[in-house]
C-alpha cells in the first residue's frame, strides 16, 4: 500500500527543491508517493489552499524580501 501525499515547498533557491525532490523520492519508493509543487516566493500560497488540500507545507526560512 503507498500513500499519496500533497507537498506545497516554498524556497527561492531554485536548485534545492528539485534536488531533494529526487532524494525523497528514492528514499521513500514503494511506501509514500509525493505530488510536489514547487513556489519560488509564497505569493501563491492562499490560492493554493483554497483550491486544494497541502498535507505539507515546506517554507524556506530565508526568503528574500
């Protein structure tokens, strides 16, 4: 059985997400299946949730401005 989880990330390092994506991915294969949405600066946030369910929210500490 895999379960599906919903990963909103919000990070201005345009690398990191899509590197660790990959990492998670391998790391949890067969047990947890991840729909990952990446945003570069959170201005999208409340539409998002409004629009769908995020069972995980990743924000990035240091986000410029």
């Amino acid at each position: 059985m895999s379960l599906n989880y919903k990963i909103y990330w919000i990070d201005d390092d345009d690398d990191l997400p899509e590197s660790l994506k990959e990492t998670i991915e391998i790391e949890f294969s067969g047990t947890f299946e991840f729909d990952i949405d990446f945003d570069h600066d959170g201005v999208n946030l409340h539409k998002k949730m409004a629009s769908e369910p995020i069972d995980l929210l990743i924000l990035d500490w240091n986000l410029n401005g």
